[in-house]
C-alpha cells in the first residue's frame, strides 16, 4: 500500500481549520438567539405595559422578539445550537477516526496516552482508543439529536405544543456530548507523542512524489492527461520490480525527466514545493 503521507500534515491544519469555523459558527448564532421572549404569554403578548426594552437591557438580551407567537412557537435557537453541535461533534469525529488509523501498528505515527485508552482484556500487548472510539459515537448520537428534534418541529401547528418540552433533553444531551468529547480530545492532543522516525520513513517513501513528477511533466508542456499515464506506467514497473521511484530510470518514460533535479523527490522538497497551497496553514 502506498501510505499518503503527504496529506497527514494537511490533515491536522484541516482539523484547525474546522475547529476554528466551529468555534465561529456558534459566535455567530449568539447574533440570532439573542432575542428576550418574555412578554410574548402564552401565544398573543401580555395585558400589562411591559418595558421590554428595559427588561431585555436588564437581562442582557440586545433585542425582544418582534412576534409573541413565533417566539412561543420557535425553538431554532436549540435548533441551530444542535446543528452546530453536530458539525463540531462530525469534524472531532473524523480527526479521532484519523487519530486512531495513525495509532495503529501498521502506521505507528503517533502514541496516544494511557490516559484516553486502555487495555484489552485479552491481548496484553494492545491498548485500546477508548477516547476516540467514545468521540465518533458521541458525534453520531449528537446528529441523531439533531434529526430526531428536527422530525418533532416539523409536525407542529403554529404555537406552543407540549411536545416543545423535548428541546430540554436534546439541548442537554448535545450540550454534555460536546464537553465530554471536546475534554477527552483536548488532553488526547496534549499527552499524544509523535513518532518521528515512523513519520520520516513513510516520509522518505518517493512514490509521494509521483504527483510531483505529472506536475513538472505539465510545467514542460506536456498535458496533464499525458503526465498522469507517463507517471503511472513509470509507477507500476517500480512495483513490479520492488524499486523506489527514484531507483529507476525515469527519462525511459519521458525525456523531460532528464531535467529532473537530483533531489526533486526528496521529502523537504516535496513539502516545500506545496508551500502555496491553501491546505497547508
């Protein structure tokens, strides 16, 4: 198998990236559900001259609800709570899941702490991603929330329904989810310890380069079409022969490999040519 190696390091500045827009999403939902309902009674305003403004400013809501039903009727602030909740919970899922292939023996990348795992009661030798494991189904429960209080909504005729009582659970259930999970993902990236030597040696592996290799093709003029084929038959008789890429002759595939720098395929530079892309941070 040919490890991607190369997008391991794009991985984590994705997850960054994801964490960074979660956190963002939910600054931005305090703009929409900061609105006071008090005053709206029970489907059609209140009897009594309430200074809502005043009582908004007292209680640190920055408007009042324009409409007494919707605001007895709506509940999209749980809705968008649960909606985030669900993205965050989805991208903490898929690093877990990442966090836990890099883990394995066949990859070896990383070594989580016996903090977020623990031991198998059969093989001594083995731990167990506990932690991460707990994350994907937390995330997965979390979406069911969301999906679950989006099917008792969507039902309802305008105004307050008693099955309006159910946002309680799922908002709390959510709530409690993403602590947990973002505490057991917080001290599993503080107490994780990279193995560098692994890393280095997938790194050095320079079928990474085949990419590379179609791209200068293309900066020669060749179509990108014509590159992809030239670099995969140089790739398959590689395999065959059970030689690096850079064990092999390459200008027999084409002779523009024969300006090919000495070191084109070597990992520093394969990184550093990706230095403008938009996956690296």
């Amino acid at each position: 198998m040919l490890t991607p190696i190369c997008g391991a390091r794009s991985r984590f500045a994705g997850a960054i990236t994801a964490s960074l827009s979660s956190c963002e999403r939910f600054q931005q939902s305090l703009g929409r559900v900061d609105i006071l309902p008090l005053g709206s009674g029970a489907v059609a305003g209140s009897n009594f001259p309430l200074d809502r403004e005043a009582i908004a400013k007292e209680l640190g809501f920055s408007k009042v609800s324009a409409n007494s039903l919707d605001a007895t009727s709506d509940r999209d602030f749980v809705l968008e709570f649960l909606s985030n909740a669900a993205i965050l919970m989805t991208h903490a899922s898929r690093l877990a899941e990442d966090w836990i292939i890099y883990s394995t023996e066949e990859f070896g990348f990383l070594e989580l702490s016996e903090k977020v795992t623990s031991g198998s009661s059969l093989m001594p030798q083995k731990k167990n991603p506990d932690g991460f494991e707990l994350i994907r189904a937390k995330a997965a429960m979390t979406a069911g929330l969301l999906a679950g209080f989006l099917s008792v909504m969507k039902g309802l005729p305008t105004g307050y329904n008693k099955d309006l009582q159910e946002d309680k659970e799922a908002f709390l259930k959510a709530f409690e989810n993403v602590r947990l999970s973002l505490s057991v993902l917080r001290l599993s990236v503080r107490t994780v310890v990279l193995k560098t030597d692994r890393i280095d040696k997938a790194a050095a592996d320079s079928f990474m380069g085949a990419t590379d290799l179609a791209d200068f093709l293309v900066m020669k003029g060749v179509p990108f079409r014509s590159a992809h084929e030239i670099v995969g038959r140089a790739v398959r008789e590689a395999l065959e022969q059970h030689k690096q890429l850079n064990e092999i002759d390459l200008s027999a595939y084409s002779e523009f490999f024969s300006e090919l720098p000495a070191d084109y395929l070597t990992p520093e530079n394969i990184v550093n040519r990706k230095s403008h892309s938009p996956s690296l941070p």
